[in-house]
C-alpha cells in the first residue's frame, strides 16, 4: 500500500511539475509573441486604426490592401532579391571564413594568438557609426559604391561569428585531434570532416544569426548604393516614416513580408539544432 | 567696394551659366538627394517630369538617402571623398560643417528673386534656399476646445481648463497641452520670437535670452508645466491626451488620421498673439555643391529656381503638406485652391510670412542643446527657472567663440 | 676607448642572454613557427577583410578624435587631446557613463540568467516545444520599428498594459517613458525581452552538444534531474555562457537603438543617455563635432577594453571545457 501511495504521489507530483512547465512556457511565449501579434493585426489595419488610442489590441478591420499598397510603394521585388542575394552570399562566405579563424584560434598554437584574439574581440567594441565615414571613403576610392561588392566583401567576416564558434570548437577534446592524427588525417581534412560536422548545431547558429544580420542591415546599405535597384527590404521599411509621423499600417504590413523569409529559415533549422551530436557517433 | 565686384562678376558669369544650360542640348542628369517618405514619391517625380517639359535635356534623378543620420553621414563621406551629387537637401543644422563645399547662391538671383522668398527663410549669402518647410501652429481638439484661443492668457486659461481627471481617480486623464522641451525647444522658441524676444543680438556678440523679453517668455513657458502633458514623444499619435498644442504644421496628416480613429475633431488655428503674431519655421533647405561639372551645376541652378516658381512651390506644397517657400507661392493659383478645399492649411499660410527660422551661427546645433536641457529642467522642476536660465546663458556665450 | 667597447660588448652579451631566457620555450622550436604560418594562413581571409574595413578606419577614427575636424578640408586643424580634456570635463559623460553602468551591470546578469532558464525549458521534451522556439525567437527577428511601437504602448501612462498590470495590485501608475526615474528601467526591460530568446537559442545549440553519456552515467548514478542540471548542463554549458557574458557586455555598453526609439532622445533629464547615444549626440544630431564623437568612442573602446580583458583572464579559471 505504502509503495502504492508514494508512487501515486510520484506521479502526481510529477504531472504539477510538467504543468508549471507548461504554464511557464505559455506565459513566456505570450509576452514574446505580444509585438509580433501586433504588428500582425496592424498590418490590417485601416490609417485611423493603426493610430488610434486606447489602443485597439483586437483587430476590427481586415484591410489586406495594405500589403499591396506597402509592395508598391518602392520596388520591393528588388530589395528582396538583394536582400537574399546579400544574405546569402555573405553567410556562406562568413561561414567559411569562421571556420578556418575559429579553428586556429581554438586548436592551433601560433605567435600572437592571444594579442591577435583580443584585437579581433576589440573591434566589436567601437560603435559602428564611427566608422562608417572612413568606410564611405574607402568603398569609393575602390570604385565599389553602388556596387554589389561593397554590400558583400565588408561582410565576409564575423568577429562575433569566430568567437561563437571557437567557443565551441574548444570544447571538442583534443584526443580526436591526435587519434585523427595518428590515422594519418590532415588538419584541413581533420577539420572539415570531423570538426565540423560535430559542431553542427554551433555552425547553424553562426549561419542563422549571420543570415538574420545581413537580412536587417540598412544603415550600411543605406549609406554604400544610391540606386534603388541595389537596396534591401530594410531600407525599404524606413520608406514609411517621416520626422512627423509614420505611415503604421504600411509599415506593418512591410515588416510582415520582410520576416516571412527569417521565420521560414528558423523553422527549417529548428531540426539541425534539435539534431546536435546524435548522429555523429563520434564521441 | 572690391567685394561689390565680385559679385557682379559672379553674376555675369552666373548670367552665362543660365544661358548655357537653358539653350545647350546635351543630355545633363542631376542628382538630387533627398528623405521624403514614400507619400512624397509622385509629387517629386511629378515635378521633375513637368522640369523636363521645359528642359528636355535635363533630366532628375531623386535619390533616396534615408535616415536622418544615414543622409548626414552620406553627404559628409560625399564631401570628403570628393564625390558630391549635384544638389541635396540639408537640415539647416549641417550647413555650417560642409559650408566651404557649397556655392553661395546671391549672384545668380535677380534682387526680385530674393525678395519673393518668404523673408524668414533667407539664407545666408543664399547659401541654400528653402525647400520643404512648416510652421508651428495651434492645434486643437475641437471636442475639448470649442473656439481657439487668440491671446495667450486665453490659452492659458483654457490649460487650466482642460486639464481633468475624468475618472476620479486622482491622476489626470487629459492636459490642457502638450510640452516636449526635449525634442521640440521650438515651442519655446515660438513664444520666445512672439515676445519680440531673441537668443542673441544682431551681430551675435551677446547673448539676449535673458532680457526681459526672454524672461517673460520663459516665465509664460514654465507656468503651463501643471497644465502640459511633458514628454518626448509624438503629441499626434497621443491623440486626446492633450486639448491644444503648438505643434508643426507638417503632421497635420497624422494629427488627422488619429483624431478619426479616436472619434474626434481636429482642427488648426493661428497661434494665439502676443507681442507679435509670430512663430517658428523648420524643415529642409537646397543646396548647391561646388565640385561638380559646370553644365551640372547650371542645370541644378535651372531646376532650384524652377522649384521656386510659385505654381511649383504651390503645388510641391499642396501635395505634400508643407508649405510653399515664396510669397508668390503663398498667392498662387494652385496654393489659393488648395486653401480652399483644405481649412486646415490656412493658419499656417497665413503665418508663414510671420515666421522666424533658426539663426545660422554655426554653433546653433549645441545652442540648441542648451536651450533643450534648460526647458527640460525647468518644466520637470530640476532646476529653478534662473538657475536654469543663468547657466543656459553662460554656456551659449561660451559657444560664440 | 678598447675597454668601454668591451664592456659594452659584455652588456650587449648579457641582455641578449637575458631575452633569450624571457621568450616563451616554444618559440624556439621550428614547428611552433610552422605551426604559426599555417594558422595565418588560416586566419588570412579574416584578417585581410577586417584590415581594409575595421582596424583602417577604427585607426581613422583615433585620427580624426586628434583633430577639430573640418568636412571640406578633411581631417581638419590638429589639436592634440582637446577633445579628451573636453569629454573628461563634461557633466554629461560621467552621466551617460553611470547610466550605462548601470544599465549593463542589470541586463547583462537578468538577461544571461533568463536565457539559462527559457533554454533549459525547451530543451524539454514537451509538447509545442517547437512552436515555444520560435516565439521565443521572433522578438529578436521583428524590425525594431514594429517591437518599440508595442512597447510605446505598453509603457503608456493611460493605456499601457504594465499600469494596468500594476492596478490591479492597486499601484499608482508610472510615466515610465516621461519619468526621469524610471527611464533606465524602462530601457532594461526592453533590452532584457529584446535578447533573452537569442541567447536561449545559443545556449540551446550548447546543450545540444553536449554527449548524453554524461546524462546517462548520471542517471546510473541516481542523480535527480535539478542535480543533473546543476552539475552537468551548466558547467558544461560554461563556454558558451562565457561567450554571452562577453557578447551581451559589449552589446549593451554599446546600446543605443533602444534608448533613441524608445524616447526620442535621451530620456527625460538624459536619464537614460548612454554613451553610444552621448557619442551620436555629439557627431550625429544635430552638431557635427566628429572629432569629440570620435575621442568619446575611443574612451568608450578602451572601458570595453578593459572590461573584456579582465573577463577574460576571470574565465581562464572558470571556464570548462569538455
């Protein structure tokens, strides 16, 4: 009986457990998705709605024009392109340019290594508008201004990026590294074939944030092209406001369109995190 | 008398610039950088469609460069790196910064010229002439305010009136106005300009804020602080947290559409008078870059004067709520029509040949700065109205050099 | 004239000794600069970049923090430390100092911590957990111009949900975005829900690597899940806590955006100026003094600097890897 009883009371306690969990997800989830809720009801909003106060959390209207009228303001079929193309060719060049620095500051011993890590973290360190005018300067003097190179090249690289993912390469053990050596592995293989694949879920996340950046940079872009041809969805988003008011609805409804594309990454990803070591075997 | 000469040499020169670019036939582009939202695209292109029905050879590029700061920065870099557009638009603060990169525009305008464009918005040397203005007006919830106030103490009284605590629970629902000393010291300065008041003298030797004039002006700012909502944030999309407000002509669109979705009543009105009917004007001005081929330079003059003319300053202004930048713009037909069929824009047509610009020393920026800080502290009780006034004049003396 | 050479050859000798014995043992081994070759060829494609985009213009920068900068006769008149004498006497900075200060010494710890906890949540075997991720996510992934406009709301003095939150305990509402008091929390709990769901996905891809021969042996061993959590998951969780620590460090002595959209400018009394924001002040709005928003940004750099160097050497201890 007595076992009975304690198992029963397992078991109960057990299910409090799981629904504190669940109440605790629900209501972390609730504030997060708060903003996201109201851009989306907005997006459908007439002007006066979107303005008005108190403000109307439950939408009234279904106005689905403003998707329309927001996609026709500015050539927004070209700054999703350039938005893509500049995401996408920049993750791929910073992943590869994060691996191989990731690596030699996590595995490899070589003069300088810790003056050169600290410079590379302190370039984080200065606020990015400081250096936009000597960049101006110098993607003009290499004639890149308005020019697909000067929103791609100055991008390759991510001291965040080798940081995160040098992070991980450290916790790999260095036994891997001698055995892989002893079967007559090169460094290079030895990272490409067994580096990286154990750092999966890292590698996605440098992706992930990489994509997630590039798809968002505007001042940047802003400031380095003048044809309209050659700008991105973010800049596209600032075409809605002005220093006296702003256009809400349109905004909304452009913003909807422009995270579909990241949202749509991050639940195809989701899997490479969830995944992690179990299929390396390895370990 | 030297400098007399020069000038006439500029202007026979600029005389043949003019002859040049209006006859040449040889494809010339300008570009023309700018940061008007979206809502503005047709009118730009608009105008500069009907430039090229004059000019077929020339055409306009408008270039989009965003962002307050993403613009600033992008005319600096140009400057630095030698690499200018044709002409862009400046808020008057940068002006000082990139001045010895522009071209004075004084001799290449006849004196009727001049003296068409509205008298508070003349530059200095015509180092840029105005584009896209507007003016502080009196806004006011005609739900709350019946009839606009027309003196100051009638402004004042209606406040007191109007700021109420509708439920009773002891924190006030609605202000009689609205304050944002933070962001918008032009409030201030409004009064200030109406009180005959200045924040220097003529020659820029003194420091006048604290005469009588400035006192009194600032005394009649500090004492709506029980009566103003004070804050940073935009009054227009607080629709019926404030009765009134002295605010920019420009966001009349907004004030608009936020008043129809709340079920109110939005209108304009002249500022209440003081001294003077005053008030103050902001926005953008044009300039001209130097470095810049001559044919260039000819066709972007070509296309300054045209935006000048008063049916185009008319109309640029009909369309995009602003206001036009010329008395002739002021009395023309399409601006006279526009009047007619939008109640909301006369107060400030009627205002704007009343209105003062801020002064073009080239420390105005930091200026005002000081002038925002000691509104601030003294509308949210940080510092006594003299200590707040007495520090905020040393510190603009230090900034005459 | 013979012996003084001598001596000085002796000297010469004994310094040379000296040096020998003061450069680290490796460095005299062949491979070590093998080693070291190799590993710049690596590095090459990143440093090269950075080169051209970063350390030049950072080095422009502290240039033009030396000069009273003049735009049409670029860089301008040198002045040497004007600026810094300047910067060093104004009020304003030791201000937009402390409130930074103060910012980062809240959101740091308050964010890494609730970032612990949302990723140890869904790394659960829970239902919806999917979904959870993704919500999680989307506050980092909105446009900014979308989250401020929501949390304008929900800051407002009349209408906002947080006074509403707090009369229903029968609290006085709080002008949260018009109060000089409470300007930097407001700032804080903005920058906290801005974050805490990109720092629980880093965390996350962690836990994941983590082998679950460490969980099993602990289960063997009868551990309780808590234990389990507290000696397995977060220890070896430490690298990438250590990363946060430093990435959201620099992050937020960097804030900026949050301040500038929330408040339209540096808060009522610049309560919540910071010194990014001091810096775009000074070069950005309205006044042009590069030269002063330069020099403020290299005082800036080296307080991160700093910072980061001393976090660094503390994490030699603590951090470990597997």
């Amino acid at each position: 009986m007595e076992a009975v009883r304690t198992g029963e009371q397992y078991v109960a306690r057990q299910r409090a457990y799981r629904l504190m969990l669940y109440v605790l997800l629900a209501a972390g989830c609730a504030v997060m998705l708060l903003p996201f809720f109201w851009m989306l009801t907005t997006s459908f909003k007439t002007e006066a709605e979107a303005l008005r106060i108190p403000p109307q959390w439950i939408p009234v209207s279904f106005r689905w024009q403003n998707y329309i009228e927001a996609w026709n303001a500015a050539p927004f079929g070209w700054y999703f392109f350039n938005s893509f193309f500049m995401a996408i060719t920049t993750t791929i060049g910073e992943v590869f340019t994060t691996i191989l620095a990731a690596y030699a500051f996590a595995k490899m011993r070589f003069f300088g290594k810790g003056p050169v890590f600290a410079i590379l973290l302190g370039t984080m360190m200065i606020p990015g508008q400081m250096l936009l005018l000597p960049n101006y300067v110098t993607i003009q003097r290499l004639g890149w201004y308005d020019q697909y190179q000067a929103l791609i090249i100055p991008w390759l690289v991510s001291v965040f990026g080798i940081f995160l993912l040098r992070q991980f390469f450290r916790s790999v053990p260095d036994e891997l590294r001698d055995a892989a050596r002893i079967d007559g592995c090169g460094r290079f293989r030895f990272l490409f074939t067994i580096m990286v694949p154990l750092s999966k879920p890292a590698i996605f996340t440098v992706a992930l944030l990489k994509f997630m950046g590039s798809w968002n940079s505007f001042q940047w872009v802003l400031i380095m092209t003048k044809t309209a041809t050659m700008r991105t969805v973010p800049v596209g988003l600032q075409l809605f406001s002005s220093e006296v008011g702003t256009a809400y609805e349109k905004l909304m409804a452009a913003s909807v369109m422009a995270i579909i594309p990241i949202l749509a990454l991050f639940l195809f990803t989701q899997k490479q995190f969830i995944q992690g070591v179990a299929r390396t075997g390895i370990k | 008398m030297k400098l007399r000469n020069t000038w006439i040499a500029l202007g026979l020169l600029a005389l043949l610039f003019v002859g040049f670019a209006a006859t040449a036939t040889e494809p010339v582009t300008i570009e023309f950088w700018h940061r008007f939202s979206e809502r503005h695209n047709d009118t730009l292109l608009e105008l500069a469609a009907r430039f090229q029905e004059r000019y077929p050879h020339i055409t306009v590029e408008w270039v989009y460069q965003g962002s307050y700061s993403a613009l600033q920065t992008t005319i600096n870099g140009a400057v630095v790196a030698g690499e200018v557009p044709t002409m862009t638009i400046f808020y008057e603060n940068w002006i000082p910064a990139v001045a010895d990169a522009l071209v004075p525009l004084e001799p290449f305008f006849t004196a009727e010229e001049i003296a068409d464009i509205v008298p508070g918005l003349l530059y200095e040397n015509l180092l840029t002439v105005p584009f896209n203005k507007s003016i502080m007006v009196l806004y006011y919830i005609e739900d709350y305010v019946p009839v606009p106030p027309t003196t100051w103490q009638e402004f004042y009284d209606l406040c007191v009136a109007n700021t109420v605590d509708e439920d009773g629970d002891g924190q006030i629902d609605r202000y009689g106005t609205g304050l944002r000393p933070a962001s918008n010291p032009e409030q201030f300065l409004a009064l200030l300009a109406q009180n005959n008041g200045t924040i220097l003298n003529e020659d820029w030797t003194e420091v006048t804020l604290d005469n009588e004039a400035g006192l009194e002006a600032l005394e009649f700012y500090a004492s709506l602080a029980p009566y103003a909502w004070i804050t940073s944030e935009y009054l227009n999309s607080n629709i019926g947290y404030v009765a009134m407000a002295i605010d920019t002509s420009a966001g009349w669109y907004y004030w608009n559409k936020a008043a129809e979705g709340a079920g109110l009543t939005v209108k304009t009105a002249e500022l209440p008078v003081g001294e003077k009917a005053a008030s103050f004007i902001q926005g953008t001005n044009i300039g001209l870059f130097k470095d810049v081929p001559a044919e260039e330079f000819a066709a972007g003059l070509l296309f300054l004067k045209f935006l000048l003319e008063a049916e185009n300053t008319g109309y640029w202004a009909a369309r995009s709520g602003y206001l036009p930048v010329t008395l002739g713009g002021l009395q023309s037909q399409t601006w006279l029509d526009h009047l007619a069929t939008h109640p909301e824009a006369v107060a400030s047509s009627i205002m704007m040949p009343l209105g003062v610009s801020q002064i073009t020393h080239p420390n105005y920026g930091d200026m005002r700065d000081v002038l925002s800080t000691m509104c601030e502290e003294i509308l949210l009780g940080a510092e006594t109205l003299e200590d707040a006034l007495a520090v905020a004049v040393s510190e603009i003396e230090s900034l005459l050099e | 004239m013979n012996r003084s050479k001598k001596l000085l050859a002796t000297w010469l000798n004994k310094l040379v000794a000296l040096w020998w014995q003061l450069i680290p043992l490796e460095w005299r081994s062949p491979t070590f600069w093998k080693d070291s070759a190799w590993a710049y060829i690596y590095l090459a494609p990143a440093l090269i970049i950075l080169g051209v985009f970063t350390f030049y213009p950072f080095f422009s920068a502290f240039r033009l923090s030396l000069f009273k900068v003049d735009i049409p006769n670029y860089p301008g008149q040198y002045i040497g430390l004007d600026h810094f004498r300047y910067i060093f006497g104004d009020k304003y900075f030791w201000r937009a100092l402390w409130n930074t200060v103060y910012i980062v010494g809240i959101s740091v710890p308050v964010t890494i911590s609730l970032a612990l906890l949302v990723a140890s949540l869904l790394n659960k075997s829970l239902r919806f957990r999917a979904f959870a991720r993704t919500s999680f996510f989307l506050s980092y992934i909105t446009p900014m111009v979308a989250v401020i406009m929501v949390w304008r709301l929900m800051y407002h003095e009349s209408y906002g949900l947080l006074n509403y939150f707090l009369s229903l305990f029968g609290m006085n509402r709080i002008a949260w975005l018009n109060d000089p008091a409470y300007a930097k929390p407001a700032v804080i709990i903005l920058n906290v829900w801005r974050y805490v769901g990109y720092q629980a996905i880093i965390l996350l891809a962690g836990m994941q690597g983590i082998d679950q021969m460490y969980y099993e042996a602990a289960r063997i061993d009868g551990a309780s899940g808590f234990q389990a959590w507290r000696k397995i998951t977060v220890p070896l969780l430490t690298p990438q806590i250590f990363f946060l620590l430093i990435i959201s460090m620099i992050g937020s002595f960097k804030i900026f955006t949050e301040v500038y959209v929330l408040f339209n400018g540096p808060g009522p009394l610049k309560a919540a100026e910071t010194l990014v924001y001091y810096i775009m002040r000074q070069g950005f709005f309205g006044t042009q003094h590069l030269g002063r928003a330069a020099a403020a940004s290299m005082i800036l750099f080296a307080i991160i600097f700093v910072v980061t160097l001393l976090q660094m050497q503390i994490a030699k201890r603590r951090v470990h890897y597997q």
